[in-house]
C-alpha cells in the first residue's frame, strides 16, 4: 500500500484576498442556504417566509416554516457561520 501525505500549508488553505472578511463575496450564508438548512430538520413542511433579522444580538435569517398539521415554526440562523441557534413556535397545530 502506499501513503499519501497531504501539504495542510498549501494554497489551498490560504485567503482569497486580504479584503476584510465582512466584505468577502464568500462570507456567510446566502437566504437559499438558511432554507434548505431549516426546512432539512423539519420534515413534511413548507418554507412560507424568510427574512434578515437581528435576533439576540446576532444578525440571522428567521426562516418561518408551516407544518402539514398546520402549525408553524420559525428557526433562527446566524448569517455569518449558519448555525441554527433558536427556535419559536409560531401558531399551534389545527385541532
């Protein structure tokens, strides 16, 4: 067998530029990510809404989604890593 060595220092690990990172194209997560990331944990649903918020103090997506029982459920975002911080129960489920 033989081993493969991998060069963690090349250029592949480097900046893109030396612009700020706030200012980078690539920085943070685009409203069609938020979606899909959402909507993956929340089964038989349907995106209704997303919107650029600040919730607890940090800039995110409030991605806003209807159940089939009717309910609805918004899970928060952070724009910047695309971690799914919060969650809130919006209307409970039709009896």
């Amino acid at each position: 067998p033989t081993r493969r060595s991998f060069d963690l220092a090349g250029p592949a690990l480097t900046m893109p530029s030396a612009a700020p990172l706030a200012d980078s194209k690539w920085w943070g997560i685009t409203r069609k990510q938020a979606r899909v990331k959402v909507r993956h944990l929340v089964p038989r649903s349907s995106v209704v809404d997303v919107r650029k918020i600040r919730h607890r103090g940090y800039r995110a997506y409030a991605v806003t989604l209807e159940r089939r029982d009717g309910s609805t459920l918004t899970g928060f975002i952070d724009r910047s890593w695309g971690v799914i911080f919060d969650w809130k129960v919006g209307k409970p489920p039709r009896t």
